[in-house]
C-alpha cells in the first residue's frame, strides 16, 4: 500500500518526508487556502520534497479552462498529477491529459459508477471519498471494495484506488484488507498509527529494567 498525505502544509510534509513512509502528496483548493500561501510555489516545493506524486487540483469547471491548467501544473515538475472533478468535463480533461502522458487524479468520486468512468477515461488514480460518505450515513469503505472489485475484472483498468477522505486509522486498515492501491491521510491520522498503549507501556518497562543492569550499548565492549 501506498501512503500519501493529504495536506499542502509544507513544514508537516517535511517533517513526514523525513520518516521515509511517504509516497506522494494530496492537495485540494481547500488545503492551498488553508496555507495563505502562492499555489503554484506550494506545489513547486512539495514536488521538490517528495518524489513520488503530488496532486495539485484545478479549479476551472470547463473543459478548455480544466485542460490549460492542467498542462500549467503539469509543467511544474514531472511528478505532478493534475486533479479533476469527476464532471463530464472532469473526465473529458482526463482523457485528453492521460492520453498527452500526464498523470491525472480524478477526485470527488462518491459512487462506483463514476470510477468505471474515471478508469475509462485513462485515469492514473481515482478517489472515493470514504469519510463524506460516512458523515452522510453511507457507508465509505462499502464503495471501496466496490470499486476493487470492479477494477479486478478488468485487466485494461489500469486506475489506482487512491482512499480518500480518511478520517481515522481504521479506514487505513480497512483500505489495506480491501486491497486499494493507495491511502492519501491527514497529518494528524498518519501519526496516530503509530500509536499503541501497549507498545509504550512495554518500552517503559523494557527501559526500566535495562537502567537496572547499569550498562551502555555504546559504551560496552
Ligand atoms: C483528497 O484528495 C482530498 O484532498 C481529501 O482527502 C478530502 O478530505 P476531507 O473530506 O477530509 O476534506
């Protein structure tokens, strides 16, 4: 599985970069305005830092508009996956950027007609929106494995399953069991993963014990 971070923060994707789990990065409109910072430095940046994808998403609604941005982020850096709504333009814009040999993210997928769709239109990724489903009462991680199963039957779908709108671990680990391509996860969630009370409480004791011993590692023979 692949890790992203969905965030456009360039201090939290440093300091994730560092651990050496990141694969890519997920940004939307949101996040950029969260930042208060220049959109097309932030993706230059992000793009320097990590290596692997970095979607950067437009914000034109029509075909010719989506189509110019996309090839404007697409000459950032060659790791960026242009992101597109998933619109009859959306995918009209995939197409014509897939088939160009841009990566496109096509995003804001809530059903698993519209990732047949998002295949068919050439994308490298899609991504269902698991947790705005579950705020609604649907169920998120149910059009996952949809979307898996779907994707499985047919060789010449060649789209990654990028989970998206991860709101807790548990939707990482149930991604993993469905077997979707990618997880992009917030800051926040990434390093709750890491989190166990038993695994701190064993280290404790493990600490406490060595301290007894009175010896070094480092300083021994
Ligand atoms: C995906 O690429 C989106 O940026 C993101 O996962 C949306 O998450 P949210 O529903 O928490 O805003």
């Amino acid at each position: 599985m692949k890790f992203f971070v969905d965030t456009a923060d360039i201090a939290e994707i440093t300091e994730l970069a560092e651990t050496g789990l990141l694969d890519g990065v997920t940004t939307n409109p949101s996040l950029v305005a969260k930042t208060g910072k220049d959109f097309v430095t932030t993706v230059k940046e992000i793009c320097r830092i990590v290596k692997g994808p970095v979607s950067a998403e437009v914000t034109a609604t029509d075909h010719a508009g989506m189509l110019a941005e996309g090839r404007k982020l697409a000459g950032i850096a060659t790791n960026v996956a242009v992101k597109v709504p998933l619109t009859m333009d959306g995918l009209k814009t995939c197409k014509a950027l897939s088939d160009d040999g841009i990566m496109v993210n096509v995003t804001l997928c809530f059903s698993p007609a519209q990732a047949i769709l998002a295949a068919k239109a050439g994308a490298a990724f899609v991504s269902p929106f698991v947790g705005r489903l579950d705020d609604i009462g649907q169920d998120g991680m149910g059009l996952i494995a949809d979307i898996v199963q779907i994707y499985n039957n047919y060789s010449d779908f060649q789209t990654e399953v990028l989970v998206a709108s991860i709101r807790h671990p548990m939707h990482v680990v149930e991604a993993g069991k469905l077997g979707a391509d990618v997880c992009t996860v917030p800051p926040a969630v990434l390093k709750a993963l890491v989190k166990h009370p038993l695994t701190d409480k064993g280290l404790d004791a493990f600490l406490a014990d060595w301290k007894k011993t009175g010896q070094s590692i480092l300083g021994g023979t």
